[in-house]
C-alpha cells in the first residue's frame, strides 16, 4: 500500500482545488478514497487510475473534415 495523501495532497496532485474533491465526495463522484474515523485519505495509485479512466484520444481526422 502507498502513503496515504489527505484531501488537499491530493487536490495538489490532480491540480484541482480541494473543495472539489469534498464536493465530488458528496455527489459520489471522482476518485476512490477511504474513509478512516472522520479522516478522508486517498490512495496514489487510486488517482492515478482516476486520471486513466478520464483520458481521452483526439481525433485522428483532419481538421475541416
């Protein structure tokens, strides 16, 4: 298992602010975390993979068609 990061760590590493990372968590969205006690701590390979999921391929075709 990797270093735990809290919620503004891991805002950092996904260059978002932490609020988004609260707000995602209450719409169940985002990245997985845990949930220790009242702690929220988020895996490193668990962003990583989040970052994964949302990458999208451009298009291939040329511009204009």
């Amino acid at each position: 298992m990797g270093e735990l990061l809290d919620t503004k760590q891991a805002a950092r590493v996904l260059n978002l602010c932490p609020g988004t990372l609260e707000l995602w968590r209450v719409y169940k969205r985002g990245p997985s975390f845990v949930r220790l006690g009242r702690a929220v701590r988020y895996l490193p390979d668990e962003l990583e993979r989040f970052v994964k999921a949302g990458t999208q391929a451009t298009s291939e075709s040329p511009a204009g068609g």
